[in-house]
C-alpha cells in the first residue's frame, strides 16, 4: 500500500510537469524551480520528487546539472499517431486550429499498385497554432471503397480521419513509417506560409487493418521547431 501510494505521489508530480513543459508554460532551457520548492507545491518528499525528476529525465524532457540543477531540454510535441495529429497536439496542452484546404476522389497510379486499391480519397489539412503560426501539412489518402467515396460531399465524422475509418470498419492493425527532410516545393511552401527550400522534417506511414486491407497512406510536413520522435526501447 505503502509503495502505490508513493508511486502515486510520484506520478502526480510527472504528470503536471510534463504538462507545463509540453504546452509551453515551460520552455526548453528554462531552469526549474528548486527541489525543495517543488517538493512543498506539491507536498511530498524529496526522495519522491528526485523519483519524479529522474522519470523526466528518460522522457528526455529535462536535463539536470550536478550543483546546479535541473533545465528544460523538450523542445517539440511528443506524437502519438495512433490517435491523430489534431487530438495528440490538443492532448499534449497544444491550442490548434485544424484547417481542411481540400476533400477529393483521386487517382495515385504509384500507390495503387502498392496497395491495390485504384481510387483514393484524398483528404488535405493544415495545422495552426492558437496564436496563428502554422505548423504542419498533411496529405492523407484514403480507400475511395462504398460509401467512403461520398466523403467530398458529405465530409468527415467529427472532423477525424481516424473516426471516418473506424465507422466504416477500417482500423489500422499495424503499417510502416519513414521519416525524413524534405525541402518545400513552392505548392507546399504557399500553404506552410514559408519560403520555398525551407526544411520541414517529413513523415509518410502507410497502414493496414488486421485483415490486411489498405487503411491510409499519409504524409506529414511537419515544422521542425515544434515537433520532435522519441522511440523508447528494450534490449
């Protein structure tokens, strides 16, 4: 009991420090309060805040300095993707606005041949910060299948790309991803609101339902300066 109780505690600490460095309250570089303020603002030991300190540091969102302290080193949005961009940016105490620049029946003669599938909606959205600085570009296809081929018409469900498959049983199972660096092509650097040539890191992640049907192929621009991937892994 005792030790659910401290790992509680410890969480608690965690997680509302994660969420002032996540939304910018504390940016990358700022040096956190000292252990013995944060231990009072949140009432508990200095051993467990030092527990709560060490976890920030394996997320990588701090940095902390033997004499001196501890220094906000996150300087991006950590993803999940499995739950969209929009909802991953909004959960992670990010304000956004989700623009859709456009909702179309298309052909991708490249594609198709990759995933058999010949008709594709094709589904373009931006991202911008509450403030209006615009973040990211995503160009998302989709199976043109049933009624999924009346989206142009009838739009999204909930304004999720992610809640418009899963409604018509389409539910990635597992899929690939490649990152990458991509310079703005002048089409793309229009709709960033960025000088063509600049560098956005770009992500593509193809997915496929447990049956092995196509899901979507999507791919990301996304601003450098406001995202960042951290794999975590196991020996």
């Amino acid at each position: 009991m005792n030790k659910h109780v401290r790992f509680g505690k410890k969480q608690r600490v965690v997680d509302e420090l994660g969420r002032r460095i996540r939304s910018g309250e504390w940016s990358s570089g700022r040096q956190l309060p000292g252990e013995h303020q944060l231990a009072t603002e949140f009432n508990v030991s200095r051993g467990t805040l030092r527990q709560a300190l060490l976890e920030l540091q394996r997320q990588q969102y701090i940095a902390t300095q033997s004499g001196v302290g501890s220094f906000v080193t996150f300087d991006g949005i950590a993803l999940d993707q499995q739950q969209g961009w929009a909802r991953a940016l909004a959960r992670s105490g990010v304000r956004i606005v989700t623009e859709l620049l456009s909702i179309e029946c298309v052909h991708d003669d490249a594609l198709a041949d990759r995933v058999h599938c010949n008709r594709f909606v094709e589904i373009v959205r931006r991202r911008r910060l509450a403030e209006g600085e615009i973040v990211s570009l995503e160009r998302s296809l989709i199976p043109a299948r049933g009624q999924l081929s009346n989206l142009p018409e009838h739009g999204l469900l909930n304004d999720s790309i992610t809640d418009t498959l899963a409604a018509h049983e389409l539910i990635a199972a597992r899929g690939e991803q490649w990152l990458s660096i991509a310079a703005l092509d002048e089409q793309q650097a229009q709709q960033l609101n960025r000088a063509t040539g600049t560098l956005f890191m770009q992500s593509t992640r193809l997915t496929l339902d447990a049956d092995d049907r196509f899901v979507e192929h999507v791919t990301s621009l996304l601003d450098p300066a406001h995202f960042h991937f951290h794999l975590a892994f196991d020996s």
